[in-house]
C-alpha cells in the first residue's frame, strides 16, 4: 500500500477502505506517512468530501491512536457536553455543576481556546490553584465523589488529532465536516462518556457561519456517537452576538457565578437550563424546565461547582475576587434605539487584543482583561446610556475606542434573537 496511491484515490473522488483508511492514520502518527503526503490527504478530501462510513472509519482510527477513558468505575450514565466555540462561551462552567447537582456524573475533558473563541480551560484557570492536569485515577475518583470533574484533554488520546489538527491549521483544511467531525468525536468517544450533548455553534463568531453547514455537521457527529453505541444529540445555537454579557477569561467566570446566584440574565439562564434539560434526558432523567431554574438558581449548582473548584486545587477565596485591571472604560450609546446588532466575531478578535484570546497557540493570556456588556441584541437604549465596559491592563486608545463602536449597531426596530435554532437527534 503507498500513500500517494490513496491520495491520488481520494483526489479522484473515490471512496477509501476501512483498511486503507486505518493504514493512513496510523503510519502517520508514526511517522512513516510524512506531514506533506498527509496534508495533500486533507486537501483532497476537504474538495472530495467523505462517506458515512469513511467519516466514521477516519474517527475509529483516530481513536485507536491513543489511550481511551475507562469511566465503568463510575455509578451511573456518564455524560460529556462539547461545543464548537464561539464568543462569550461560558457554558460548561454552569451547564456541569448543574447536571451534577441532579446526581447525574458528569466527566468531562475541555480544551483552549484559539484566536476569537475562548477556551474553557483557560477560563478555569483563571482561578488562583485550579488544576487542569489530573491522572486517570483522579479524575474518575474525583467524578465518584462529587459528580463532576472537567480537566484538560490527555496528550495519550487520540494522538492523530493533535497533529492532524496542527496540519490543517496551516494548511486551510479546518472547515472541512468530515475532518471537524471525526476531530471532535473521535475525542469524545476515547473520553469514555455514555452520552454527550454537542452545541453547535453557527453565525458571525463560529467556524459554521450557515445553519446548513451547521445541520450536516451536526447530522454527522450523531450519526458517529449513535454507530458507537453513544447517546448522542446536537443542538444548532445562535453565535451572531457574543454569548452571555462577558467576554474575557475571569470575566466569564464571575459571570458563570451571577448566573449560578439567579443574577444573570434571563436570556443565558433559559438557554442554559433548555440545555441541562436535554442532558438530563440523555442520562434517563427527566425534569422540567421549572426545576432546573430552581437548582440552577437557588445554590445548588453553585455548590457543584465550588467543589470542584476545591477538590482541583482552586482558591474558593481568589474564585470570588473582582477583576483587577489598570483601566475601565465605559462605552456610552450615542443615540437612542434598540441594540440591533453586536458581532460576535468582530468582539471576539476585539477582547483577544486586549490579551483575552490567543492569536497563536504559544501566546500568554491576561485572564484579566475583556468586554462587559450591560445592553445586548434587543434590548432599548437611551443616549448617554453604558453599552458595555472595557477591562484593560493596557491604555484604551481613541482608535481602540472607535474600532469597538463601530461593531456597535443601535436601529428603531427590537430584535429578537432566538439561542437554541434547531435540535438533531
């Protein structure tokens, strides 16, 4: 068998074997199928597309590269959320301490963000001790004791999608579906759940900008997890303004605990609780949406999560504690209206220049710095009215000022923008 026989193969539009797909995936993770021939792979199939079952064959192989999480240590059926990034994302932090105060477990491996999406991990370590780097042993142990544990993803898994992800990243092939789907599953199911719920993101700040793309990937990635015996079901959410009202590292933690206080908006509290819903469902437990605003709401997942801030080495005193940054700058509206339009992208690359995000993977983050918004899409204001405030350890130019500004869209009409946009199971 020769690599550039089945590239040629896949160039031509035709379908690679099982066998021959295996073949690919592992001579290259030990080297003896070059990153060049590999990425010539990619480009064709990012132009050629792939079946089901290459999809499915891709993510197989995938997952045999590397270690895979044994979680039948753990009572119960294990459930695991994944979202595709976007802006403002602070989901996980509230979403897993609220299903893990229904007693259901919930183990989950996060990642870091990249340039205009923002990374759960980063997020929790933000907080002064918290430790994202757990043995096997203690992340199940910590999952029997308390329900719930998010940590970062093993090196040992799945090691074709480290460097099959760092090749399309430099080669144009990341929007690729069967290359984003076998990514993202091939990690979830070497994670060991028993269910796992996908938020696919679509809009101005995700990688699907259509909810047609966002429709196939979705179809795709539950057609994987249900051929592997994984409930699985995707939800298409709205990423055309950032997510919540904070963008920024510790912002969005703070933010994670207002909600978790019952302070926070009700347009995230609703979404995060239709989502806990359907997770819940996944595991065979069935509330309504009345209950789980009243967990979410009265200290409990607040709870949840404070525990596994402490059982991971986090500083329950430094959890609480008020940004600290040498300049706040308010944003005033300057006419009135209605917010018509917040680009997530556009704030997203906004906060990462801050030092909020990562241009590079290799870039040092400000856990400090970002975006508060105190008006989203929809919502009236006045003339003179706060739009949002600037967290920043470094000087907010005029330039800046106006390039944050100009993202801002106020009309005479009211938006409404709905967070969930269609479910795939």
């Amino acid at each position: 068998m020769r690599a550039v026989d089945l590239i040629q193969k896949k160039r031509d539009g035709l379908e690679l074997s099982t066998e021959e797909i295996h073949w690919l995936v592992s001579g290259y993770v030990t080297g003896s199928v070059p990153d060049y021939q590999m990425s010539a792979l990619a480009m064709a199939i990012y132009f050629k597309g792939m079946s089901m079952r290459e999809t499915r064959d891709l993510t197989m192989a995938m997952v045999g590269t590397g270690e895979q999480m044994d979680l039948s240590a753990i009572h119960g059926i294990k459930t695991d959320k994944h979202s595709t990034g976007g802006v403002g994302d602070k989901v996980t932090l509230i979403l897993a301490p609220l299903v893990a105060s229904f007693g259901v477990p919930v183990a989950k491996m996060s990642g870091r963000g990249l340039g205009h999406t923002g990374g759960t991990l980063d997020k929790l370590e933000s907080i002064k001790g918290y430790q994202i780097e757990r043995t096997k042993t203690e992340f199940i142990q910590q999952v029997q004791e308390i329900g719930l544990s998010v940590i970062g993803q093993s090196d040992r898994m799945v090691k074709a999608d480290k460097q099959l992800y760092a090749l399309r990243d430099v080669t144009a092939t990341v929007d690729s579906i069967p290359l984003i789907a076998s990514s993202v599953m091939s990690k979830k199911i070497a994670a060991g759940a028993d269910a796992i719920l996908l938020d696919v993101t679509v809009g101005d700040g995700a990688f699907m900008k259509t909810e047609e793309e966002a429709i196939q990937l979705s179809e795709t990635m539950v057609s994987l997890g249900k051929e592997v015996g994984r409930q699985t079901v995707a939800v298409i959410t709205n990423m055309s303004q950032p997510l919540g009202r904070a963008i920024g590292n510790r912002l969005e933690v703070l933010e994670a605990i207002d909600i978790m206080k019952g302070e926070g908006r009700s347009d995230i509290t609703d979404f995060i609780c239709e989502l806990a819903q359907m997770m819940l469902e996944l595991a065979g437990v069935q509330k309504s949406l009345v209950e789980i605003r009243e967990k979410l709401t009265n200290g409990e997942a607040l709870e949840k999560f404070e525990a596994m801030i402490q059982a991971q080495g986090g500083d329950i005193i430094d959890l609480y504690r008020p940004v600290q940054v040498k300049y706040v700058v308010e944003v005033k509206a300057e006419q009135d209206g209605y917010v018509s339009a917040l680009p997530a992208l556009e704030f997203g690359l906004f906060a990462m220049k801050l030092g909020a995000g990562r241009a590079i993977k290799t870039d040092a983050l400000d856990y400090e710095s970002g975006i508060v918004f105190d008006k989203k899409v929809g919502d009236e204001i006045k003339k003179g009215d706060t739009l949002a405030k600037i967290y920043s350890n470094q000087k907010i130019t005029e330039n800046l000022l106006t390039e944050f500004k100009k993202n801002v869209r106020i009309g005479s009409e009211r938006i409404i923008q709905k967070e969930i946009l269609k479910i795939i199971n």
